[in-house]
C-alpha cells in the first residue's frame, strides 16, 4: 500500500518559511474590487444574432491557458487565508469581480464566464493522454477565448450594458496569480488538497488515487514557480498591466519562446500593456494591432491562441515539430462571424459585427450641439481618422485599396510615427527591439520577435493544414488566411483607428492612460496624472468610466514607461511634440464629444 500523502503542521510551517514563502505568505490574498449586482442586463443590437454571440463566446480555440483541465479547474478554491473558509475559485460571482461577464448558462453545459471555452481530451506534460487517476477517464481543457478581452460592459443607473467586440473591463493579471496561489496553496496544504482531491476524484477516493493525483500536480506546480521567478527575475522591467489592458505582444513572445520553446532567456517583462481594442471593422484592415505589426487574419489569431497557451511542439522529432492543439477551423469561422459573409460597401456598411449605437439607456444625444461638433471633426479630426463610417467619403477613401483576386478591398489605414503623435512609445519601441534565440531545427531565418513569431505562427498554421485528410487544399487556405500575405512589420508608429463605436471603448489612446473623451481632447497638463480603472459606472458627460480611487481598484500612474498620456494633443503651444491641433475651448470639446456620440 502506497504511503498517504500529507503534511504536519510542522511541515507546512516549514515550507512557508522556505523556498517560495515569502511569495506564497504575501500573495494569499488577491485584492479585488467588490461590485453591487444590477437589476438588469442590456445587449446592444450589433448585428448578430443571440445564437451567433453565445456562439462567439465560448468557441474553443484549442487553448489550455492555466496549464490545467477543466475537472481541475472547477475544484480549485479561491486564493484566500490559509485557515479561512474558500469558495470555488469558478465561481461566477467571484470570476466576476476579476472582469470575466458572467454568461447565459444553458442546460447541460459549464458555468462559464463569457470568454471561457470548455475543449475536448488533452495531454498532459508528457504527451499523453491527461486522465482520472480514479475514474479514467479522460481530463478536458479549458482555455480562454477572443470574447474574454473583446467584450465590453459598463453599468448606469443599475443595468449593465454590453458589448460585443468591445475592450473588456479585466485584470488578467490578478486572474493569473489568483489562479498561481490557488495552485499552490493546494498543494502545500493538505487540508485543501483533500477537498480538491475529494473534488476531482470523488468522495472517498484511496490514497493510491490522490497520490496518483498529487503526481500530475506535480508538473504543474513546477511550471508555476518557474513563471514567478521568471517573472521576478524582469520585475524590473515589468508595468502593472490592471484592469482594461494587456501586454499581449510580449506575453505572446513569452508562450511561445520561453515556455513552449523551454528557454527562459526568451522571457521578457511585460513592458508595454495597451488597451484591449476594439475588434468591430478590424476583419477588413490590410493591417493590425496598434503598431499595425500585423497582416493576415488567421497570423493575428492563431497567434492569440498561442500566447493564451494553446499547445504547441516546438522541441520533439523532425515529424512532431509544430503539431498543436489550436483550432485552425474554429479561428476562421470566428473572423467570418465578426467579417460578414461580403465585402463591406457604402450600401450596406460593415456586414459581420457591427460597432454600438448610442443607446436610449443614456441621457439623448443633444442634436445642436452635435451638429457644431460636426464642424470641428471635418477640420481636426477627419484627416487622419477618416469620414464617418455612415458618409459616403468615407467608402470612396483612397485609403481603400484595389479589390483583390476575389473581389475583397481593405483599408489600409494610416500610421503615424512616434516622433509626430507623442504618445507612449513602448509598445512599439519594445516589439522592434526585441530578439529571441531559436534553435537551428525550427528553420526561424530571423533574431528579430515580430518575424520569428509570425514563422512559428505560419508553420504550426501550415502543420495543421498539412495534416488534414485529405491535405487542405491551396484555394481553400488562402480563404481562411483571409487571402492576404502573412506579413510582421515592427515600425515606430501608431495606426489611426476609423472612430466608430468610439464612445463605447474607454480608457483611450494606445495604453488607456487617458480615462475620457473630455480629457483626451484637452491639453497634457489637464489630464489627470494619476485615476483608479476597475469601476463599471459610465460618466456619459466625459464618455469614460467613473476613476475616483475606491476598494480593490487599480491605480493607474502616468509617470511610468509605458504608461505615459502625452500626446494626441490639441493645445497653442506648438513648441511641444505630439501636437496635432489647436486648443479647444470647453464647449468645443463638449460639442466634439457630442457628435462623437452619435458615431
């Protein structure tokens, strides 16, 4: 008979005073903002259908995002006190408090937060079959999806509004190291560990099963420790990511190059977090990302499902190189859905996801005072931002490129380098400069990040076309490639984004350093320096969320790299870089944000 696993309380205060105690006894607690529940739930009219949207939702990507499966994850208790009593770390109410928007629960399936997609079998570390130790039967994924950080809400008067292929209000950060602690204190903790144990295996599962069980733990708990002193080892290097923003680019690189690829010289700080964009039109630009870094659709997403941890082989044999769980079909049905089935056109518009109206929830939009900001958008705004999407110059743009082979136009919008917009420079900066390390059997021709990724990205694309039965054939990959070439560019600029939907996104600028419209339009020295993201409540007069400082919020501080609110400025002082216009008055601003609205 196999000795039980467990631990005296000698040992544990042993283990807190060791290796990774200083860690695990600061981080029991992970501060979060605790939001009343509103009355009602509002979902815009954007141009899809109920079953199109829950589709979109949870639409598995092939990603294992905690390192865990799903019969894991709904048996973690949340981080807490080490004596205390813990829910369910899946508890909606409590994944709620983190920004995940709790979903419409149908018979039969997982309570999952819109965002989570609940995959079929997995392997685990050693490439096998992940299973029960009890029942055997086999362990599922759960991953996250697109929808987790591209759909938007807010709250007035006690209903939430939300909004599909908006920036989600969330903290992945905080997310990931609750889900860190929850681990660990499982498994340092016997009394946790034989609920959870209790959980995954049933009640009164034998010690044989459980110590099975603390064995496919066992690789799980390495690997996060080795992300925290990963991650502390760049601290230096590392901006406090909060709520609404990510740095996805770097954390991409981190997946793929350090973790997958097993070499901890390719981790880097996440230096350079920007706000989740808006998704709504992106289908049909020639580029994106906010450094326009990005070409091809199936490029963009199947390296999104990467970073957010869907497997990928990047050490085995000559033949196993590439293989991946990433869900090739399911990326492109997710670009047709928010595409449309046909070319936008002035007719008709934007097919597939369509950007928010205005809505009758909000205080109306006052039409005189719209109309003078009408003006003011046609002179300072129009040139880069282009017309309305609802104006027919906007349709006859020379920034539309000639229609392709099938019969396709992109926009290929403008950039505009760093020296001229003044806004933070990391994100761009930081993806031009960064270098990864690769090894000869992966054919990578190139140091530099942005293309070494977009080779991985194609090849394990590739792999999965390849193993198709028969074999994808070539007209049909250029159709889910979203017939554009796979190009990565790392230039030091900003693309200018059409403004549609514009009051539906806050915070604004690249980085979300400005928290409204009001303070976007008005000089530097009148934005504020320092503001709190993580409340819900909309300010529909400045168009931003509510950032006074209150419980659990994240502070936002300009000051820091990264972080910095310059630029994009209207003011009379043309002696300072990122000067794009003249002063506006305080009723020009209010006239500008008006007709911004009706956007």
């Amino acid at each position: 008979m196999k000795k039980k696993i467990g631990l005296t309380a000698g040992a544990i205060v042993v283990i807190l005073l060791g290796f990774g105690g200083y860690w695990l006894r600061n981080n029991f607690m992970v501060e979060l903002p605790k939001y009343s529940p509103v009355a009602n739930v509002v979902w815009l009219n954007q141009n899809w259908t109920t079953e199109q949207r829950d589709w979109f939702h949870h639409a598995d990507q092939g990603t294992l995002t905690f390192g865990i499966p799903y019969e894991w994850f709904i048996a973690l208790e949340q981080p807490a006190l080490p004596f205390t009593t813990h829910g369910l770390l899946s508890d909606p109410e409590y994944l709620d408090r983190y920004g995940f928007i709790p979903s419409n629960k149908n018979p039969g399936e997982p309570e999952l937060p819109i965002g989570f997609a609940h995959g079929g079998p997995i392997l685990d570390s050693k490439g096998l079959p992940w299973k029960n130790p009890r029942t055997n039967k086999d362990a599922t994924a759960v991953g996250l999806t697109c929808a987790a950080c591209h759909t938007g809400r807010f709250t007035y008067k006690n209903t939430a509004v939300l909004i599909d292929g908006g920036p989600a209000l969330l903290n992945l950060e905080a997310f990931q190291e609750g889900v860190a602690v929850s681990l660990l204190s499982t498994w340092y903790l016997p009394w946790r560990f034989d609920r959870f144990a209790d959980r995954v295996l049933g009640p009164g599962a034998g010690n044989e099963a459980k110590s099975d069980l603390r064995r496919q733990m066992h690789p799980v708990v390495s690997q996060v420790w080795n992300i925290i002193k990963l991650t502390k080892k760049v601290k230096r290097e590392n901006v406090e990511e909060g709520y609404a923003r990510l740095d996805a680019l770097n954390r991409i690189g981190n997946a793929v190059f350090a973790i997958d690829l097993e070499n901890s010289a390719n981790f880097v700080g996440t230096s350079a977090p920007v706000h989740f964009p808006r998704i709504w039109d992106a289908s049909w630009f020639e580029w994106v990302q906010y450094n326009g870094s990005i070409q091809q659709p199936m490029t963009r997403n199947a390296g999104e499902a990467l970073g957010v941890f869907a497997q990928v082989n990047l050490t085995g044999g000559k033949s196993e190189l590439f293989s991946s769980s990433v869900q090739v079909k399911t990326l492109f049905d997710i670009e047709q859905l928010l595409a449309g089935t046909y070319p936008p056109d002035a007719q008709s518009g934007f097919r597939g996801l369509a950007s928010p109206k205005w809505p009758a929830i909000l205080p109306p939009i006052n039409a005189d005072l719209a109309a003078k900001g009408a003006d003011l958008y046609k002179n300072l705004c129009q040139g880069c931002h282009m017309a309305p999407v609802t104006d027919a110059e906007f349709w006859t743009s020379a920034r539309w490129m000639p229609p392709n082979s099938v019969g396709e136009r992109y926009l290929n919008l403008e950039q505009v380098n760093i020296e001229h917009i003044g806004t933070d420079p990391a994100q761009a900066e930081d993806m031009k400069n960064r270098r990864v390390v690769t090894p000869p059997s992966l054919g990578i021709t190139s140091d530099q990040f942005g293309v070494a990724l977009g080779q991985v990205v194609d090849m394990t694309v590739n792999h999965w076309y390849d193993s198709q039965r028969p074999s994808t054939a070539e007209a049909l990959r250029e159709q889910m490639n979203g017939n554009r070439p796979s190009g990565v560019r790392a230039l030091r600029s900003y693309k200018v984004h059409p403004l549609n939907g514009i009051w539906a996104t806050p915070p604004y600028l690249h980085n979300g350093s400005v928290p409204n419209l009001y303070a976007l339009l008005s000089p530097v020295e009148e934005r504020p320096k320092k503001f709190y993201l993580g409340n819900r409540e909309y300010d529909p007069v400045n168009v931003g969320y509510l950032v006074d400082k209150f419980p659990g919020g994240f502070a936002f501080d300009t000051t820091i790299r990264g972080n910095s609110n310059a630029g994009h400025e209207f003011t009379d002082n043309p002696n300072k870089a990122g000067v794009i216009g003249r002063q506006l008055t305080p009723d020009e601003r209010r006239a500008l944000i008006e007709y911004l609205k009706t956007f």
